[in-house]
C-alpha cells in the first residue's frame, strides 16, 4: 500500500578481545575470547491470501497493549497488512460488527476521541492529543485515515506459534476513514502494518513497528527485517498460515553474505526521513525508462503500476507483455504480464502526481526481500 509524500519531502560488534598478562620473568600469555555470533531476534508466521486477483499478506497481531487476542476473539483486528509501502502501524479503534474495539466505543466519534488532557491510558494503550491524517494512494484514487498517535506494547506472531512483543510503541490508532470523495468506508479497512523506512506520513513520531524490537539478545544483530519468497499455491480465499515467512532482526551475513544485492537509501529530510525508493531502468515491451524509481510494495495486492513521463498510451498491458527491470546497483528480474498474475498498468505520473513505479506483491513471489533499519539499505535477491 503505498503512501503518499506530497512532495514533503550490523551492527556487529566482534569483540576479539587480546588479554595479555605479563609479570617479570614470564613470557606474555595472550588468549583470544570466543566470538559469539550473532542471531536473528525471531521468526514469525504470516498469512497469504487471494481474493479475485487480489494477493495479501497478513501479520498475526496477539495484543495491543492489555487488549490479548486469541483465535476466537473479537476484540482485536488479529490481522493486519503487511506493508513494505508505508511506514507505521494504523488501526482501527472500533470493533468488528458491532464487537468491542480495543478502547471503549463511548470515546470514539466521526470527529475524534473523547477525552481530556494531553493524553489519556485505557487498555494499557497511552492515546495523545496529537493528531493526523494518513493518506494512501495516488491523484487518481486514495483513502484518508484519521486519527491520534497512540503508544502501547504490541505482540506479534500467531496464537499457539512463536510471538515477539516490542514494548512502547508508537502507532496511529485511527476513527475515521473516507476515499477520495469522503465516502466512509468500512471500519478496519486501513489497518496496516507498515515496515517501510522513514516515518509515517501522519506523523514523525512513528516508524515501522519492526525497528522498535529489543535487539539487545542478539549479540549485534542488526534492526531490520526479511521476507523469504511467498509460495504462489498458498494464496487462496482462506488464507494459508506460512511459519518463519518473515525473519525479525538480521544477522551481518543475512546482509552482507546471502546473495542479497544492496542498495543504499537516500535521507530525503527531517520529516520523511529516509525513503524505500531504487533507482533503475524499467523496459516494457520495447519501451525503455530511464531514470526510473522503484518501490517494491507488498500492500499492492495485483496491479504492478510503471510511471513512464513519455507515455501516450496508458492502461493495462497486455497478456504476453514482457517487462526487464536493472537497478542502478545491479539487480535484474524480469517477468511476462498474464491474465492471472504479473498484472501491469503504464500510468503517467502527469496524472497520478506519484513518479514512483511500484511493483506489487507478485514480485514477492520469486524474490527475497531484506531492510536493513540501521545502516538505510535493502537488499534484493532472486529466488
């Protein structure tokens, strides 16, 4: 799911530790301590789901502050979209279908939630007076999120499987949700567990969930994340539960010796921070663009959408297209647009006010995919 700018624009330390004890008459005895690797902090399960010619991937969220979720409950939106094109985690205040949300309905309204004060603690969840508005999409379609930055411990993981809980964490817990023509649309509809860099657009105080984990058992593990490549049999209307997809914490050699091609990331400014964007060569047909920007976004969920400047023609490719991508440090892949997967659309950023080509979550399916939170990298990997 992409997220809008408006224009706004390991850490491994190998302790070899020489001890040389010297006293008159010995000779020097030196002894080198043992070099502990380091290891990822965990990893967790996350489901694929196909609607139509719709792919998701949810993360499992077991509790939100004291609000605890198990299989059968109903307090909690257990599962949100795994996003690699936004940053934060935003969700719902209200309940399922007239269920209980994760605070009392008797503070949430359209316009905002009841209380006073800077802030206020229910649920184990701190909500601030300070407010925002998250807004996905593009020029041509979008929704807008409102709401309060909120603070609490959040568990992810699927009940009976490994979970891992970060503790304090900032994220946007929203009330209302309208598209483009302020149309409500359904409650939960933007819950989202945006991984992406940087900050989030409804506000600078919150970053990717991920990046808030304890990494201090890791012996230098590195703040960051890696997605293994999705199975495309597992997509399907009930949705497939798939452990160990996502790999929380990276190792210096998830990094630097697994085959994954590096690409730094560039610091826009102080409100944005650093962004999921990769330069490269896009050929479409035999349409070449040059000086193309990537985003590689699992919250896309069909339609892989490439912003030429230069193009006439837009819409859909058709069946049989084929499109090459080079990234400026060396990555390729490619792939054939079908009736039922690799969904391609040529837009020009002219109209949809987004320079951006985002690839979406078919490309997850023959890739490996690696942020690196602490050194502003990702890493890319055919699979």
């Amino acid at each position: 799911m992409k997220q809008r700018y408006f224009n706004r624009y390991a850490l491994l330390i190998a302790l070899v530790g020489v001890v040389v004890i010297s006293s008159c008459g010995k000779k020097s005895d030196s002894s080198t301590a043992p070099v502990i690797p380091a290891t990822n902090l965990a990893s967790v399960g996350l489901y694929e789901y196909q609607s139509g010619l719709n792919k998701r991937i949810f993360i499992p969220v077991a509790a939100i502050g004291t609000q605890t979720v198990t299989t059968n409950s109903t307090n909690l939106p257990e599962y949100l979209v795994f996003d690699t094109g936004s940053t934060g985690l935003s969700i719902d205040a209200n309940g399922f279908s007239g269920a209980a949300g994760i605070i009392p309905a008797s503070m949430i309204t359209t316009n905002g939630f009841v209380f006073t004060g800077d802030s206020t603690v229910v649920n184990g969840i701190t909500i601030t007076s300070k407010t925002g508005v998250m807004i996905y999409g593009d020029a041509i379609s979008s929704i807008k999120v409102y709401g309060n930055v909120a603070y609490a411990s959040i568990t992810v993981g699927e009940v009976g499987t490994p979970q891992v809980t970060a503790k304090r964490v900032p994220f946007f817990l929203y009330y209302k949700i309208v598209d483009q023509n302020n149309v409500a649309q359904s409650a939960h509809s933007a819950d989202v567990f945006g991984v992406g860099s940087g900050y989030s657009y409804a506000s600078t105080l919150i970053s990717s969930p991920l990046s808030y984990f304890d990494y201090s058992g890791t012996n230098g593990g590195i703040s960051g994340f890696k997605l293994a490549t999705m199975n495309p049999t597992f997509f399907n209307s009930n949705g497939t539960f798939v452990q160990s997809l996502l790999t929380i914490g990276l190792t210096p050699a998830d990094v630097n010796t697994s085959g994954f091609v590096l690409h730094p990331l560039t610091f826009i400014n102080a409100s944005i921070g650093y962004v999921d964007e990769i330069p490269a060569t896009v050929v479409y047909n035999t349409t070449t663009v040059t000086n193309a920007t990537l985003l590689f976004d699992t919250g896309t969920p069909s339609i892989t959408e490439i912003e030429d400047p230069k193009a006439t023609g837009i819409g859909p490719l058709t069946s049989g297209s084929t499109v090459t991508v080079t990234t400026n440090k060396g990555f390729t892949f490619n792939y054939t647009v079908s009736a039922s997967g690799n969904l391609t659309s040529v837009q020009n950023p002219n109209n949809t006010k987004d320079t951006r080509t985002i690839f979406s979550l078919d490309f997850f399916i023959k890739n490996e995919y690696l942020v690196d939170y602490k050194d502003h990298e990702i890493g890319l990997k055919n699979n």
